[in-house]
C-alpha cells in the first residue's frame, strides 16, 4: 500500500499532461470569401463630360470623397460622371468610360479595381502638352505612390505623392518633365486603394489638337501585341502611326515588329530586329501600305518592353488622334456597351470567339466570331452588354468607338475579376496556448 499512493500521484500527472498537450493542439477550420472588388471610374475635368455604360439600372455607385460609403442604385443605363472619381459596385460585369470635349476629341478607358502597378506609354510634356495624370484612393487609409518617370532623355528621379483616404489629385502632365515630347509613366502604390488614369490632350494657342485616354498596360514583357490600330485616309492621303516602346531596364533591347491586317502578316521595312535604348522613350514611325482597314502588331523583345501605337484620325471634318495599347490575353468577362457601339478587334493566331449580346429590348442574341490573324465584329446601336462565353487560347481583343467628338480606343479586358480571401471560422486553441 506505501507504494500505490505514489504511483496514482504519477498516473494524474501522466494524464494531466496528456490532456494538456491534447488540449493545445489547435485546429482550425477555414471559409473562403470570393467577391468582385468595387471598381473607380475617373473624375471629368473642366470643360469635358463624361458618360459611364452601367449593366444595370440597380447597379451600385457612390461618388468619392462624400462621407457615405453607402451604394445607390445608378438608376440609368448611361451615368453621366461628375467633378468626382465614382466607384462602382458592377460584380462581374465591366464599365467604361466615354469622355469627350465636345467637337473636339473623345477617348475611353474602363472603370477598374485599384491595382498595385500600372504602365501608360503615351502623352507628352513639352509646349503642346494639356493632359492630365489623375491619382484616386479610394481606401480608407492614406495612400503613397511612386510615380516613376522616362522620357527621350531618359529615365527621371521618381515622384512620391501622398494621397489622403478617399481621395484624388490631378497632376498636369507638363510638370512630370516640362518640356519632355515623350514620355512613359510607371504607378506604383506602397499603400492605399490605388487607380491612375491619363488624359493625353494637346493644343497649340486656342487651337485643339485633339486629345484621348490612355489605358493602362500589362507588366513590362517580351511579347507585347497592340490590337485594333485604326488606319485612316484623308484626301486619299493615309495618316500615319507612331510606335512608341520603352524598355525601362538597365540593358539595350532588341525588337522585332510584325503587322497584322486581314490580307495577312508582314515585318514592315525596318522592323526587324531594332534596337532600343534602355530607359529611353523610343519612337518609330510607321506608314504601312494599307487601305483603310484596322490592324494589330506583335512585338517580340529580347528583353522586357512596353509599347503603344499613336494613330492620326479624321471624321467629320476634324482631326484626332487614338492611343492603341498593348494588352493582356482575352478571358471570359462581360462588357456593358450602352451607348457605345464599338467596333470589337481580335488578334491570334486561331481566332475563335462565343459571345451573346443582351439588346436594350431585354432579348439576347449568340454569335459566334472565328478567323485567323485579325478579324472585327460591329456591335449594334441597340446593344446593353456583351458576354464573352468562351475565348480561345493566346487571343488579344480591343476595340473602336466612333462618335462626332472623335475616336476612343479600348482594351477588351475586365475592370475587377473574382478575389479569394481566407476567413478563419474557428480557431481552437485555448487551453494551453
């Protein structure tokens, strides 16, 4: 018996501790939170207005910098923006913007999700220069932002700006690089909900020059591709295009350029295997021996570039300018184009397209787009939204939009796509932490 009272004492302890370890051993269950993130339209500027293509009369708005944080429904199809960045609550489906300085020019560009890194290959500094770099956080904690900047001169000591919460500031191009003919930017927040967006507008005295947006590119990378370049006549004399590439590394790159048009593929004269200086904002002119018609080029580097296409256009009696930018490969999404009718261009190699057309009249409407090299689908005047149901592989799309006011241009991706967050449901480690 003098030895059993021991032994039970080592027994419970034995058993505490077992307990105890079982008790720590954490298990956790874990739910996942897919949404579309709410996208930010840009603000009109003085002397400009602007209309944004909603999906749906319910669709949610607000406009930033008002207390309320609270969606309204746009109750319209065709939102006319204000003085004011507006953020949208639009799911699944993408908004653009159509900004126009009546009589004058007109551009587009596409409401989206803040991003931690944009590329504009486009606009200029010097004397001409009226455009606009605007900057929008629309968190709800101050934002900073690199602006990193490269001209014909080269690269520029990067700006930092501080954006207050639910916020935005325009910035005049001209101060970037005063004097600057060229240039190329790189967004690139260390915090905040951020969105840029750029305003090419040019002019000389009281005389306009036209003016576009210019969407935002892909990373810098080795193949780019440029889809739906328009080429124009006037006077049966054809207006020319610019090519305009940086490669904002340390080292030279090489470029070759093919054109793609409907009578085929050719490298025009000069095109091939060019070289580019590092850090220098490069332009090439190009004239290609085209009737007038829409098409796309395929750049391949031997080091990471970015590049876009200035077009001269003419319509109406006035003259404009389009900027075309390099995009990423088409996915499925769906477009609101109410009020639009843009004019769809895709680039591959084996085209293959399945889209259905929701008409103002509620009715919808498949079609189905194959081809090879390039190939164009007219929207009609009626049309509500556009559903990309299936797109084939290494297949890029932009399209045109053509009104009185001038030419728009338009990358054919989605402004907001689905998000994954992981939401801890129980954690349980409480006994023995």
């Amino acid at each position: 018996m003098r030895f059993k009272r021991p032994l039970l004492i080592i027994a419970a302890v034995i058993a505490t501790l077992t307990f105890s370890n079982l008790a720590s051993v954490s298990v956790t269950q874990s739910d996942f939170s897919e949404n579309y993130p709410p996208v930010v339209c840009p603000a009109t500027p003085a002397g400009e207005s602007s209309a944004i293509s909603v999906p749906s009369t319910q669709t949610g708005s607000r406009v930033l910098g008002k207390k309320t944080l609270i969606f309204k429904p746009t109750r319209t199809l065709r939102l006319m923006q204000g003085s004011s960045p507006t953020i949208l609550d639009t799911k699944n489906m993408t908004s653009p913007v159509w900004q126009i300085k009546k009589g004058v020019w007109a551009g587009a560009t596409i409401c989206s999700a803040p991003s931690i890194s944009q590329w504009f290959v486009g606009g200029a500094a010097d004397i001409t220069s009226k455009g606009k770099l605007i900057l929008i956080n629309s968190g709800l904690s101050e934002a900073i932002i690199d602006v990193e900047i490269w001209s014909e001169s080269g690269i520029r000591p990067p700006q930092v700006v501080t954006l207050k919460a639910n916020s935005s500031v325009v910035q005049s191009l001209d101060s970037l690089d005063p004097g600057a003919k060229r240039i190329a930017l790189h967004i690139a927040p260390r915090s905040g909900r951020v969105n840029a967006f750029l305003v090419d507008e040019r002019g000389r005295g009281l005389k306009t020059l036209g003016g576009d947006m210019v969407n935002a590119s892909p990373d810098p990378s080795k193949e780019v591709v440029i889809p739906a370049i328009p080429h124009m006549k006037r006077s049966d004399k054809a207006l020319g295009h610019t090519l305009r590439v940086i490669a904002p590394g340390d080292v030279d790159a090489r470029i070759s350029v093919e054109l793609i048009s409907t009578k085929g593929s050719f490298v025009p004269f000069g095109f091939d295997d060019r070289a580019v200086k590092a850090g220098i904002v490069t332009e090439i002119p190009l004239n290609p021996e085209l009737v007038p018609s829409t098409f796309a080029l395929k750049i391949t580097s031997d080091r990471p570039i970015v590049a876009s296409v200035y077009s001269s256009t003419y319509a109406d009696g006035k003259s404009d300018f389009v900027w075309s930018t390099s995009t990423a490969e088409m996915k499925e999404y769906s477009l609101a184009v109410s009020g639009l009718a843009p004019t769809l261009v895709f680039a591959g190699e084996k085209i293959s397209i399945s889209l259905s057309i929701l008409y103002t009249n509620k009715k919808e409407k498949k079609f189905t787009i194959t081809g090879e090299g390039i190939v164009t689908f007219k929207v009609p005047d009626n049309a509500r939204t556009i559903n990309f149901i299936k797109v084939s592989d290494e297949t890029v799309g932009g399209s045109l939009i053509s009104t009185q006011s001038g030419f728009g241009y338009l990358p054919l991706i989605p402004g907001s796509e689905l998000t994954r967050v992981l939401l801890p449901s129980a954690n349980i480690r409480v006994l023995n932490p």
